[in-house]
C-alpha cells in the first residue's frame, strides 16, 4: 500500500512532482525506467503516508513494526520519508520489503535515507534489483554488483540489466550466496575513489571465499 502511495504521488505532476522528474530526467531515468523500478515520491506533510494507511486500516502495530515512520518525543508517529523520490527495495521474490529515499532539494540532509531493519528486510541478505536482474545474469552468466540502487538504476538504463546493488553495508557473505545461486562470476563495479577501492579489495576477498569467479 505505501508503494502505491508513492507511486501515485509522482504521477499526480505537483510541483514537488515536476521537480522530482527533472531530477531524474537528468539521471537519464526514463518514464519506462520509472515504471520499471517503481519509483515514487514521498509527500512534504509529516502524515500524508501515516493519514493514509490509517485510513487503509493499517493497525498501530504494523505501523510500528514497518520501518516508515519516526517516533516523536510525544509519542505520536510521523512519516520517515518526506520530499523524497522513493526506490523501493525487493526482495528476491520480487516483493517489496523496504525503501530508499533520495532528497529532491540538494540542502536537504541526509542525501540518501534508507527503510531500517524490520522482520522483512535485512541489509545483508538483500541485494537490490535482484528481481529484475536475475533472468539476465542467468542468460549472460555473470552478475554486476554496484554500490548504491542509484547506480544500480544507471546500469540498468545503459543496457546493463544483470546488475544489483548492495545496501549502505560492506558486501556479505550472504550477498555472496545470493549471487552464487544464480551465477558463479561477479564483476564488481564500485566507485573509483579511496573508499570504493578499499571496499573492492574487501569484496574481492569475500567473494572468492564463496567461491565465486570475481573480476
């Protein structure tokens, strides 16, 4: 229900709308790309998304429990995500587990904010776009593994469709099952600064543990 929430947001062309668009426009992230992934947009209010699924039925405890809303000092719940284009995260089955959110404003902070932990979603056994990558890692024989979903999204619009993401964590052993299930080469593709390199060398080694061909 919140992903239809926040697909429909983006569709109803506001301002913040028109805004979060051009955002991605720029991106190179097409309407079909849009469709694709399910990209939404969070609402400015505090409740758009808490008002909604109350009004859904949704019960205080599943709120609680799913990972889109803070708790104020009162008590009182409001929404984690606003202003943001949301990039829902899949499990491998293809069901959503959780959210990422990237800011429309370049003030805002912080740049990128992620659904925490739940029952249904733990970073180190998701990949992100998996769903969608696995009949191409499976036709081509090999995975290609990026840092972040935004730039597992670029891949994508570029043609190269058998690539996943990992989570804001280090890559992990249970990452590397995930990816041995469905092909036993890996290429990594991190970002070529001092940070990236460091995490390559790290996956490198991790990688190989699980006896996958790594490049």
């Amino acid at each position: 229900m919140a992903q239809d929430f926040f697909v429909r947001n983006l569709q109803r062309r506001s301002n913040e709308a028109q805004s979060a668009l051009k955002y991605l426009s720029n991106r190179g992230i097409s309407e079909d790309i849009i469709e694709r992934f399910s990209i939404g947009l969070s609402g400015s209010g505090w409740r758009d998304l808490l008002d909604y699924l109350i009004n859904k039925g949704c019960s205080q405890e599943n709120l609680e429990q799913s990972g889109l809303f803070s708790m104020g000092q009162s008590g009182n719940l409001y929404d984690k995500f606003r202003s943001r284009i949301i990039i829902p995260i899949y499990n491998a089955k293809g069901e959503p587990i959780a959210f990422g959110g990237r800011v429309t404003q370049e003030e805002q902070q912080p740049k990128y904010l992620n659904s925490p932990e739940t029952k249904a979603f733990i970073k180190r056994k998701t990949l992100f776009a998996l769903h969608l990558a696995k009949p191409h890692i499976k036709k081509l024989g090999y995975t290609i593994l990026t840092e972040g979903y935004m730039d597992a999204i670029s891949m994508h619009v570029h043609g190269f469709e058998n690539t996943v993401a990992g989570l804001g964590t280090a890559f992990t052993t249970e990452q590397a099952k995930l990816i041995g299930q469905n092909s036993r080469r890996l290429v990594l593709a991190y970002d070529n600064d001092t940070a990236g390199i460091q995490a390559t060398i790290r996956a490198v080694d991790l990688a190989r543990d699980a006896y996958l061909n790594v490049q």
